[in-house]
C-alpha cells in the first residue's frame, strides 16, 4: 500500500502497475571488485573515471529494492576502498574517489548497516578527526568526503574510554595550547550542522553519539542544547540560510532525545518544547522543517513519560512459546483474556508537556504533506503506548475527530494513518471498534470533487491499509460482528475503484483478511450472489463458464500464494456457480493437493486446496443418488475420501520445517467435516474401509511428536467418537474406545501436554486395528528429540508392554506389527531412524525377554534382516549410531541370529568413519559385561582388554588385525576383504 499525496482525474490510469524481478545473490561481485581494483589507475583520466563511476553506480541501483543481498560483499568493498584512503601515498583524487564510491554504496544499503564496518579502534579518532579536519566544507565537488568522514567519525566515538585521556599533554609548545579532541569534535559537528549539502545529516548522526556519551553528556550537554536553541531563535523559515540552519539542528535535538538516556534528557525537555513552540514550525512551507517538528516533538513527548509498555494493550495471541503451547486444548488458539489495569494501578501523574505535545501530533495529522501526516500518525501510536487507559481513549476520540466532513481529505489520511497505527500496536481495544470501523468504511469510498478532478485516492488507499492492519492485529472473534462489512467494501474497491494503487491496496487488505479472518471468504460469495445470479438458484451460463475457467487456470500458477488465494476463491462460491462444475472443480483442487518436484514446497497452496475442498462439500451438500456434478453422492465421495487421506501422509520439509505439518492439519479438520457432515445426512455413504482409514489416520495423528497437531488430531477423533447426533458408522472398535477415552474422562484432558496425552493414546495399542498405525506415530516421538515427548512417551510404551508381558499371543502380535512398520518404512529416515532409537530403548530395557527363550525366533530373525537393509551403504552417522545400540540389544537372543548380529558389529568395528568405529568399540564394551552369555569367563578381559585399550581411529590395516583378533575370541569368521573390480 502506497502512502501518498495525489488526485486522481476521473477513470484516468496514471500509474501503470510496477513489475520486476526479485534477485537471488549480489551477481556482480567479481565485476565490481574490479572496478574497485581500477580506481587507482582511472583516478586521474576524467573520461575513464566517469565511466567507471556510471558502471558502479548502475549495479548498484540494481539493487535498491534488495538492499540485504550487499551485505555478504559489503565488508571487502570497505576495505578495498579504505586501504586507498589510508594509505599516505594516495593523491587527494583517489581518496575523493573513494569516499565517492562508498556514499554510492551507503545510499543503496543505509548507513546505519554501514557504520559497523568503519575502523574504530582508538588510534582511528585522532586520525579521522584530522582528517575531516583538513577538509574544505565549501567544496561543493568533495561532499562525499565530508559525509563519510564525519560517519565514521560517529562510530569512532563510540570507543569506551574517556576522551580526556587520548589529549595528553595539551601544551605543544610554549604559551601554546591544543584544543582538547572533545572540543574538536563538538566544533566540526556544530559547524556542519548548518551546511547545505549532504554533510549536514552526518554531522546530526554524529552529535547523537557523541552528545550521549557518559563522559561528554556531564561536560556538554548543557552547552550544545543552548547552541541549538539559541539556533532555532535567531533563525528563521523564510530565509535559505534560516530553513538550513533550523534543519540540521532539529535533526540533532531529535536525534540525541531518541537515543540519550531518559534521564538525562529530561531536565530540558520542557525548555526545548518552549523553544519549538516559539519557532511556530507548523506555518512553515518548508515540509522537511514541519516532519523535523512534529519528529522531534513526538520524542519530547516519549521524553516526559517512563518508557513502559501498556498493561491494558490489546494483544493478539501468546507471545511466549511455552504459554502458547499450553493455550490450545482442541486445535485452535484461543485468546488471552484482556487484563485491564485500574489507574489506581498505573502511574496517572502525566506531565504537563504531554498534553501540548498531543496537541502538536493531532495538529501534524491534517498538514498538508504525507511524510508530515505519516510522522505525526507514528508519534500518536508511541505516544498512546505510555499513556494509562483513559488518556489513550481520549487520543483515539481525538483522532476520530478528523473524519468529519467539515474536514480535508489531507485530515481523513491522517487519521486513517494514525488508526492503523493505534490498532497495529494493540492500543485500539476492540470496544472501540464499534465507532472506527464506521469511519473507515466512509474511507474506503471518499471521494471530493475538485473542479474537473477529484481527490481521496490517498484517503481510499490508507483506509485499506487500517483494514489490512486490523486483520493481522486482531482475532476472528473481535472483528466477526464487521468482517462482512469490511469485506464487501474491500471487494468493490478491489474491482471497481478507478485508481490502480487503491485497487492494488484493497485487493491486498482483502487477501489479509481472507486469511487471518475465517469469514471474510463469505464476501465474496455474497458479491457473486449479487452479480451472477440471473434466476434464483441460477447462474449466468457464460459467466459461470469463464469465472471458473479462469480460476481453475490459476490454480496451476507458478506462484504459491495465487494458488492459495483462488483455492479460498473456489471454495468460497455460492452453490448456484458449483452446479453443473463440481467434478471439474474438485479435479482442479485435487490436483493442487498432489505433491510434484517442480512445487513440492508449496505446502500453504495444499493446506488451501484442502480447506477449499471441504468448504465445497459443506456449499453443495449430500444427495446419496444425486449427480456427482452437483452434491456429494455415492459416485464421488470415495474420490473426495481419497484427496483428504493422501494428504495424511504429507510430511514435506524445508527451511521452515515441517511444513507438510499445516497440510496434515487441514487433511483432519477435513476429515472430520466431511464425515459429520454425512453423518448427519447420509451416513450411509460412509464406507467401513473409509471410516477405519479415518479413525487410524487420525489415532497416528495423535500419538506423533508435535504437540499442537498431535491436539488437533486428537480432538477431530474425539469428536467423531463422541459425535452429538446419531453415531458415525463403522467406527472400529467404538465400545472400546468409549471406554478407554470416555467423554467426562476426557474433557479435561490437555492434549498438548505429552504427560496427558501418551498414557492415553498407547492405550489404543492393545486393539488390533489401531496397532499398527498408533506404533507408526509412537516410534516417532519415543525415537524425537524434544525431551518432555520422548520422557512421556518411552514411559508410556514401556507401561503398555509391561502389561503384556505375561501374554505371549499379545508380545507376538506386537512384535509382528512394529516389524511391519519398520519393513513399510524402510529407508525413510523420518520413521526409520526414530524406530531404531525405540527398538534400543526396548531391547535395553527387557521388552522382548519372552524371545529369548527360543533359538532364532522369527522376530529376531526379521528385525536383523531389517536392520542390515537399512545400514547398507548408509552415510548417516545417526542411523549408523542407532544400529549399532539396537545390534548390541540383539545379542541377548541365542542361536545363529547371535553370531549374524556379532558379525555385524565386528564389520562395523572397521567401518570407513572412525567415529562409528569408537562407538562400536564402545558399546561392544557394555555389551560384553551386560551379557555375560556372549563371552565366555576365561575369554573376557581379553576382549575387554582388545576392545578398550586399541586406539580404534587410527589406519584401517592397524584396526583390522585388532578386529580379527576379536573375531577368533568370540568364535566369528572373520570377514573377507573383498577387492573391487579394477583394483587391480
């Protein structure tokens, strides 16, 4: 959204819309290093100089709207350019030149990125000081210089040592005296600060830091705020030399009260606010002396009240990940109550300056320049975050002054700017919304004649930008009662407001509020209700044929969020554009759910596919023999079961995370719409296989490592289990589980909490049909890494398999199936190495004992033939690491299985990575003394010996004949070498 002054000729298109490219990396690192390389050779050929100068300058430009992709360059652009102006040899051209080059390369990135990089050891501040010194400040060719100089000047300033100490002995020569280099410093600034060029900005950076220093504060302070406002008095805003000189001091006086300490400002902050008052800045037609003023006043207002943060403040869910993670209980985020502090228990002594100061910012709201309004709106949202309850109410009265008609538009954009603002910063509480959303719908639509044109597009504009700031700052509860209001308004403006800006501004805000607020979509239904209907129930034919061609076509876009948006678009259509194109539309969201290489990362477009895909169902309804083209019926519902299950396997990475974590999420809330909504209606649609695949899918959900979605799974079975109405069909095993997780038993139960929720869930794991599925989602957590999920989840499964000990059929059953899951997911290290972890947790702790009283049970056998397939030719250090614990279980199983196991862990003991070596050694050690069976007595200590005194990291050839001679002791072949074909 663009904040702007402007009007706007009736239906004129000014502004073509802007496009461009976004770059990935600075692509001209190795072409400016060498235009850098040539200044010391071009410096003093004018023609060739300008050349290079143009060169640098245009790649530079490049990347104005990237500025970040410098930053990886910028350190060695420094330096090449420093080592020219440090070095005595340099002619006075080279050194201009290279100062040139870095303001060139300052004004793409910012100077406050740059400062860091300048030198600033100690020895550098009498070295820069000299320098800027022996500068000529009416060089109008050098201002570069001058710039930079006086930059790098602010940062030396910064050392943390007293200055008095770097004068030394101030006597240079009899009856002579230097001036000591705090002096220096205070003059060079005072002196540049009523310059005309670009040094002048310089100069109030550097007084900033200087001024504030603890050691310069005591001494000068005083001193310098009595030079500027004795400034500000004697100048005056009529005359050039006047507006320079109010300029350069304003900047200043509002830069030390931003970054001085409280304290220390405030003893002048009143005498300041006099000062300013006096200027009379507000009927200036200097529109940077005006943003000075209302700048400074605003930090003079921040200066009169303690910096705190509003205990009353709106804000929008938990800040703190621990307290977020415990405020979901069913899937959804549920806000904090609002704790409204008394004033008894705010500190209500507001300072007398603040009321004046209030009055300035409301005054800056109607000036006549944006930049002024934009400044003056952003003092009001500081200003309003310090004040106690009452007060910031009056503020935000004050500022709903300004959409009164007897006002300018340059007053509704103001107000506009400063509402944004307010509610963006959690300071408009939502009993307010009831008077503001009012006024900014009138926005949305203000509109002034002016002779043969008009104005408002700014007021139109900044108006969109309050609602797109509202819909970030507030929850779907607070903004319900306006959502539809504000959507059917950002939608007209969207399609059919003359300026392209505002167009592009509403159309943005709408997409905001489309995502953050669950019924602003209704809007849009609601508009093709009013357009595309040409009978009751009855869509334009030609209309419906090319509104859903074009949005099925995008959904095929390149870009994400275009599929996101037209997947929200077609799911939220009215019933009467679905007939006739359902199964075209279900095809079109089905095959944005599906996973490709070329968009594997676009998990956002199939979490919206997903909910657009249920919205439908819910839009169209259930006809048990209608047409599949019109409801959901007996011919299409298997396919749209189909869609919602395959996305249950969606565990896609990136450098997000698991973002196949937001698809799965919305996968269940499908689900579970999907199956009440025919439960209700047509329960006889839901298949036995359908339901089990739900109910399984869903239990795996709940039993996997990540808290929120393993509530979120949680609560869409229970749901369904304890569905109000008539019971779901085919839920298996429905007595059982309604014993198991009874209603009252479960209602207080918080399934974020890993204590809560495994005791529970591994209950599951004694009915067959949710074995294998729960055990699918358990190796993951028990195998994770989060401590409380692994502690909570171990301790679980390890109750549960305590309980079985005494009944060998339900061992073996266990056994069969947590085999499945390791062969069904074998080489998918999201499962398998988890797995690993889990089986060494339950070898080591006895789980399996019942086994070892059978020579090479088939469990045994399966698990070591797993084992191997899954190490074979692996690089993992993690997966090897694991394999090596679950090998050391393994031996306590007798027979042949033993001796295949040893082998594996003698083959691992000259395994190509040392580390996986000494971690053999290593756990082969506490394998032999935990079971004494493996190793005979008389054998022992010299396979303790062997395995804890070889050093097993050095040369392959060295640890083999350690290894065989292991080998020979625990009575294994040893291996044979096996040489490559063309190694000989």
């Amino acid at each position: 959204m663009e904040l702007r002054d402007g009007s706007s000729a009736g239906g004129a298109e000014d502004e073509a819309p802007a496009c461009g490219t976004a770059l990935e990396a600075f692509g001209e690192s190795a072409e400016s290093r060498a235009l850098l390389g040539r200044l010391r050779a071009v410096h003093g050929d004018l023609a060739a100089r300008e050349v290079v100068e143009q060169r640098f300058r245009v790649i530079m430009d490049k990347y104005q709207e990237q500025p970040h992709l410098l930053d990886p360059h910028l350190e060695w652009m420094m330096n090449l350019l420093l080592d020219m102006v440090q070095d005595k040899t340099s002619p006075t051209a080279l050194v201009h030149l290279a100062f040139k080059f870095l303001y060139i390369i300052t004004k793409v990135r910012g100077y406050k990125v740059f400062l860091r990089l300048f030198p600033h050891e100690v020895a550098d501040v009498e070295r820069v000081l000299d320098m800027v010194t022996s500068q000529n400040p009416k060089d109008h060719e050098t201002w570069e210089t001058r710039y930079m100089l006086l930059l790098w000047l602010s940062v030396t300033c910064l050392i943390p040592f007293d200055f008095s100490r770097l004068d030394g002995n101030l006597l240079t020569q009899p009856g002579q005296t230097r001036m000591p280099i705090m002096d220096r410093i205070l003059q060079i600034a005072e002196s540049y600060l009523v310059v005309s060029d670009k040094a002048q900005d310089a100069a109030a950076v550097l007084v900033s830091k200087f001024i504030t220093r603890p050691d310069v504060k005591q001494r000068k302070m005083a001193s310098f705020l009595d030079w500027s406002l004795c400034t500000l008095a004697r100048s005056s805003f009529l005359t050039i030399e006047g507006v320079i000189a109010m300029d350069g001091t304003l900047q200043a006086l509002a830069q030390i009260f931003k970054h001085g300490k409280r304290e220390d400002c405030l003893p002048y902050a009143t005498t300041v606010l006099e000062c300013l008052d006096s200027c009379r800045l507000p009927e200036s037609n200097q529109t940077l002396l005006r943003k000075l003023g209302v700048k400074l006043v605003q930090r003079l207002g921040l200066t009169f009240l303690k910096p705190k943060v509003a205990a009353w403040r709106y804000q929008r869910g938990c800040r703190s990940l621990a307290a977020n993670l415990q405020c979901v209980t069913q899937g959804q985020s549920e806000q904090k109550p609002l704790v409204v502090t008394s004033d008894s228990e705010e500190d209500c002594d507001v300072p007398e300056g603040v009321e004046r100061v209030i009055e300035q910012l409301l005054v800056g709201l109607k000036d006549t320049d944006t930049i002024v309004r934009w400044s003056a709106a952003k003092g009001i949202g500081r200003m309003a975050g310090r004040l106690p309850k009452e007060l910031a109410d009056d503020v935000v009265g004050s500022v709903l002054d300004c959409f009164s008609f007897q006002e300018t538009d340059k007053a509704w954009h103001g107000g506009c700017l400063a509402l944004a603002e307010l509610g963006r910063r959690g300071l408009l509480l939502p009993s307010r919304l009831a008077d503001v959303v009012p006024v900014i719908l009138k926005a949305l639509t203000y509109d002034e004649k002016r002779g043969a044109s008009s104005v408002g597009a700014n007021v139109r504009d900044a108006a969109c930008y309050v609602c797109w700031a509202f819909a970030r700052a507030y929850e779907p509860q607070e903004l319900k009662p306006f959502v539809t209001a504000i959507s059917s308004a950002l939608v007209i403006a969207a399609v059919f407001d003359r300026n392209v800006n505002c167009r592009r501004a509403a159309s943005a805000a709408f997409q905001e509020n489309v995502g953050r607020q669950d019924t602003a979509v209704s809007a849009l239904a609601a508009l093709c209700s009013e357009y595309y209907m040409m009978e009751p129930g009855q869509a334009d034919p030609a209309i419906q044929e090319e509104l859903i061609q074009q949005y099925l076509a995008e959904l095929q876009s390149p870009e994400e969020m275009t599929r996101c948006g037209f997947s929200s678009a077609l799911g939220a259509l009215p019933g009467f554009l679905l007939k006739g194109r359902l199964q075209q539309v279900l095809a079109g969201l089905r095959a944005v759910t599906q996973t490709s290489p070329k968009d594997v990362s676009f998990a956002e477009a199939r979490r919206d596919g997903l909910k657009a895909i249920a919205r439908i169902c819910q839009t169209v309804g259930v006809k048990a023999e209608g047409a599949p083209d019109e409801a959901v019926c007996r011919e299409n519902v298997a396919q749209i079961y189909a869609v919602l299950l395959g996305c249950m396997d969606d565990y896609t990475m990136d450098s997000r995370g698991d973002v196949g974590a937001w698809v799965r999420e919305a996968a269940m809330t499908s689900l579970m719409d999907l199956t009440l909504l025919l439960g209700r209606s047509q329960p006889e649609l839901i298949e036995a296989h359908i339901c089990e695949q739900v109910m399984c899918c869903l239990a795996q959900q709940a039993s996997e490592k990540i808290d929120r979605f393993r509530a979120h799974a949680a609560h869409m079975f229970l749901t369904i289990l304890h569905y109000n109405g008539s019971p779901i069909p085919h839920v298996p095993h429905r007595g059982e589980l309604e014993t198991l997780l009874s209603r009252s038993d479960v209602a207080s139960v918080n399934w974020n909490v890993p204590a809560q929720a495994f005791p529970r869930i591994t209950q599951l794991l004694g009915l067959p049909t949710y074995r294998y599925h729960i055990l699918l989602g358990l190796v993951v957590s028990v195998g994770g890494l989060t401590e409380s999920t692994v502690r909570h989840s171990t301790q679980s499964l390890f109750e549960y398999m305590k309980g079985i000990q005494s009944d060998p059929q339900a061992l073996e059953s266990f056994g069969v199936t947590l085999l499945q899951v390791f062969e069904d997911n074998l080489l998918n290290d999201r499962v398998s190495v988890p797995l690993l972890k889990t089986l060494d947790q339950l070898l080591a702790n006895g789980c399996f004992d019942i086994f070892t009283t059978e020579e090479n049970h088939p469990f045994c056998v399966k698990l070591l033939a797993l084992c191997k397939e899954e190490i074979k030719k692996s690089k993992d250090v993690q997966k090897l690491r694991s394999s090596i614990a679950v090998f050391c279980g393994m031996v306590q199983f007798p027979g042949d299985v033993r001796t295949k196991v040893l082998l594996q862990l003698l083959l691992l003991l000259c395994h190509p990575f040392p580390l996986i070596r000494k971690t053999t050694a290593s756990q082969m050690y506490e394998m032999v003394l935990t079971y004494s069976e493996v190793v005979g007595a008389d054998l022992l200590d010299e396979v303790m010996a062997v395995l804890s005194d070889t050093v097993w990291d050095v040369e392959l050839p060295v640890v083999r004949e350690q290894r065989n001679r292991l080998c020979d002791l625990l009575g294994v072949p040893r291996p044979q070498l096996v040489i490559k074909p063309g190694t000989r």
